[in-house]
C-alpha cells in the first residue's frame, strides 16, 4: 500500500452536529482515507467549555477553546460552530492561511456569503456547504453542478425541519406549539435560539442561499420575505383540513421572466397552505423536501432528513471528502456563479391565491357586500364556503384566483373597515395547485 498524504482537519464546534461529525471522522476514518485519497487527520475540536458533556465519545486532548491556532496549518477546516461571529472571522483566517471550508451555517453564509467567496476566490480555496440547506438532503451540488446547464424557473420547498416537525404534530396530533417545540429542540432539530426557526428567519437564510444559487444572482437576505409560524393556530389547521389542505412553511424561490420592466425573481418564505394531494403535504416530522422545476430537465424533487446531528454529519463529511479529493488534486476550488444580477422584487409585486376567512353578520346581502368589494379590488372569486360560527355569525371562507399581492392587500383592508365583516379571521396563500 502507498503511504498516503496526511490532511489536517480542523473542527470548529462538537455541538449537535459537530460531535456527529467528530465521531464519523473517527470511526470512518479507514474509509474516508480510501475515498479521498489521503489520511484525515482530526487535529482538534474548538469549543468554548471543553469539558461539557458530548453527544459522542471525543478525547478531552481534543477539545480546545483556542480555534485561531488550531485553524493554523489546517488543510480543511470544517466550521460547525453556527452563529456569525466568531465563525465568520475564523473562516475568512482559515481561508487566508489556505485552507479549504466546510461549514453547515447557513446563517453565516446568507449574512456573509459574498465576502467569504470572494476571499475565497482570492486564494482559490473552496467553500462547501452542503449541510447549510435541507442538511442530510443533497441539493447544493445538484443546484451548483448538475443544473448548471439548465435554467432553474421555480423553487418550491420546506427547508426547517423544527416547523415542519411542529407543524406535522399540531395536525396530526392537535399537539400544542410550544410543548412540540420542546421536543424539536430536545431532540437536536432547534437552532441555538429557537426563534431563529419559528420565526423562519432559518428558513430565509435557506431560500437566500437557493435562490443564489438557482439564478445565478447574489440573493441578499434582507431582500426574502419573511414570515413566521408563531400566528398559526390549531383553529387554522382545523380549517385548512376541513377544506383539503395542510399549512406548510414554504420557501418559494420563482424566476420572473414575463415582467414588462425584465427579467427578477421573487423570494419569499411564509405558512401557506398546500393540497392534502401534493406531495409536499405528504412530507412529514423532521423531514424536508426541496421541488426544482428547470427548463429542461422538468420537475424533481430532493427529499430526506432536514435536521438532526448525525444526518447533517452525512452531508459535512460529504464536502470533506469532495475538500480532500481537490486538496490532493490541486487547483482552485469552484467558485460561486452571481452574475445574472437579477433584482429581487417586493411581496406586493407577487403573483399567487389566497384563501381568506371572514366573520361576517348573517344578514342578507352580506356577500354580495363582500364579493363587490372583492371584484372591485381585482381580486377574481374562486370558491366560497359559509358556515354559522357558535356565536351565530356567518364564517366565509373565500379561496381566490391568482391575485397580486398588494391588490389583495388593499382588498382586504377595506373588507376589514367595510362595515359588514365582524373580523379577518386568516389571509393565507395557496401554493401547489
Ligand atoms: P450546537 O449549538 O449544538 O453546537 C455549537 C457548537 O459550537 C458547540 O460545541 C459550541 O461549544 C461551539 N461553539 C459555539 N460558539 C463558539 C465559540 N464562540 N467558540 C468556540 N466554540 C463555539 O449547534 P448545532 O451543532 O446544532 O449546529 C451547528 C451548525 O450547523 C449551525 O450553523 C447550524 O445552523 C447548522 N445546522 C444544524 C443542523 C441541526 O440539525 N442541528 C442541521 C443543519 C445545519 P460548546 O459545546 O462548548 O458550547
Ligand atoms: N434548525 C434547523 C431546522 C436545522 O430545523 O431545519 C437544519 O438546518
């Protein structure tokens, strides 16, 4: 047998993921030195208690709260620390010492991701980060390589496992929010700060990251929409079941290409609710799916594990491996395609249905009150469903045709003010049908 090289690995966190990552590096190691070609070497773990109590059996000699040395002379350097700082600085020093990246932060990337890669073009390092989105699922390389001839139209996809997973179990089960979230966080699925996934500022980071991506354009984060599942209450499950849906936190990344002004695309994460016969209604607990449709190559569809210590492990030692192969090979490491600069346009310029849900008097000419107000506001009726609530008023429930945003917008807040409507019980987008 040839001696192989010997590559410095630097792990920079032993959290959730990071522990996973340790022990695979460790028990694996045989393995992973036949496919990639050289010997990885676990140099050391930053953390910032070396001694706290680990999801994985790692020698305490491992463990060091110094990461500036440890990076230094590091061939690759995986970053699973989360956060923005330290992380970022610690990746721009490994990055400058020559060292290649692998990082799972998809926080730090939708923040920093245009200075990283471009210090990383510098030095012709390579930044891998196929954990960062849907985290065992692999959808970063598909997106980045095998897509690259095509041209990428729509993104639509659950990418937080902790939503999904409450969301899944508040409909399944009728299982209070903040008991399940609970759960999600003890079982490793939560970030550091939950909010971060509830209120799905995760799941932008993700869509930031996608669209990027998807259309070649640099997809800042301030410019994906943004909204929470905190408003999402067992009464709207209820609803949406009643009238064949089920409520998802979406990110839908959409190419505009028939827009009079040119060529944008349009970001954005919110709760929607989606036909109990898609297939994406089907995709349930922690589990993610991402749905690509592309010119050529149609629709498809990457589905697994979307949070989880050791399935994210999967996808970090993936880019370990793919960081080892081209360190042994030499050259420069792939660099980030941003060149198309399509502006991003705001929720009100959307184009999508809706289903809104009134409390209205049960009186006569009420909903033709309603349906005026509606058709006034360009806002095309598709189907409408009234019950008697047990206060004895009328509940509309008012799915629409395709709307624009701030159109419906507008319509609803002068069906609010219209002096027939008791209350807007819910305005929820419909997507997937
Ligand atoms: P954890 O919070 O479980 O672990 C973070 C680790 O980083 C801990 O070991 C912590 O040390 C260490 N750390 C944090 N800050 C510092 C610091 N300033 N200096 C040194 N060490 C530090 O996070 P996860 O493992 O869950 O997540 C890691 C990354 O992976 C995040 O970016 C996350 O978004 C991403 N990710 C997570 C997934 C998951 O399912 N958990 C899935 C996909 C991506 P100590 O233990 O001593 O406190
Ligand atoms: N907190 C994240 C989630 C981890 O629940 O999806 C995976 O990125």
């Amino acid at each position: 047998m040839t001696d192989k090289r010997r590559l410095r690995v630097a792990l920079l966190g032993a959290g959730s993921v990071g522990s996973q990552v340790a022990a695979l590096l460790r028990e694996h190691a045989d393995e992973l030195a036949e496919r990639s070609g050289a010997e990885l070497e676990l140099a050391g773990i930053a953390v910032r208690n070396p001694d706290a109590p680990r999801n994985a059996e790692l020698p305490r000699e491992l463990m060091t709260t110094d990461a500036e040395t440890l990076i230094v002379g590091s061939d690759i350097v995986i970053e699973v620390m989360g956060g923005l700082e330290p992380a970022r600085s610690y990746v721009l020093q490994a990055i400058n010492s020559g060292a290649d990246i692998v990082t799972a932060n998809k926080a730090m990337l939708a923040t920093h991701g245009a200075e990283i890669f471009d210090a990383a073009d510098q030095v012709g390092a390579s930044v891998s980060y196929e954990a960062a989105v849907a985290a065992a699922i692999p959808i970063i390389r598909p997106l980045r390589d095998s897509l690259a001839g095509d041209r990428v139209n729509r993104i639509m996809g659950i990418v937080n496992g902790t939503t999904n997973y409450i969301l899944d179990r508040m409909d399944r089960e009728g299982a209070d929010f903040g008991e399940v979230l609970a759960d999600a966080q003890r079982l490793g699925y939560a970030e550091a700060d939950p909010t971060a996934d509830v209120e799905a500022y995760d799941a932008a980071q993700k869509a930031a990251i996608l669209a990027s991506l998807a259309f070649h354009t640099t997809v800042p984060l301030e410019a994906v929409h943004r909204e929470g599942i905190t408003g999402i209450t067992k009464g709207m499950m209820d609803a949406a079941r009643h009238a064949g849906y089920v409520i998802k936190l979406l990110a839908v990344c959409e190419r505009l290409a028939d827009r009079a002004d040119g060529e944008a695309v349009s970001v954005r994460v919110y709760p929607a609710l989606v036909p109990r016969e898609h297939p994406l209604a089907s995709v349930h607990g922690v589990n993610n799916a991402v749905f690509v449709e592309a010119a050529a190559a149609g629709n498809l569809m990457f589905y697994g594990a979307g949070a989880g210590g050791l399935q994210t492990a999967s996808a970090v030692l993936g880019d370990v491996v793919s960081a080892a192969r081209r360190h042994i090979a030499g050259g420069v490491g792939v660099g980030e395609s941003a060149r198309a600069h399509l502006p991003v346009v705001a929720i009100g310029e959307i184009v999508t249905r809706y289903q809104v849900t009134l409390e209205v008097d049960d009186q006569a000419g009420v909903l033709a009150t309603v349906a005026g107000i509606l058709s006034d506001g360009r806002v095309s009726i598709a189907t409408v469903e009234q019950t008697v609530t047990e206060e004895g008023r009328a509940r509309l429930v008012i799915g629409t045709h395709q709307a624009v945003e701030q159109d419906l917008n507008e319509t609803v807040g002068r069906l609010a003010t219209s002096g027939v409507v008791e209350r807007v019980v819910s305005v929820l987008r419909v997507e997937g049908d």
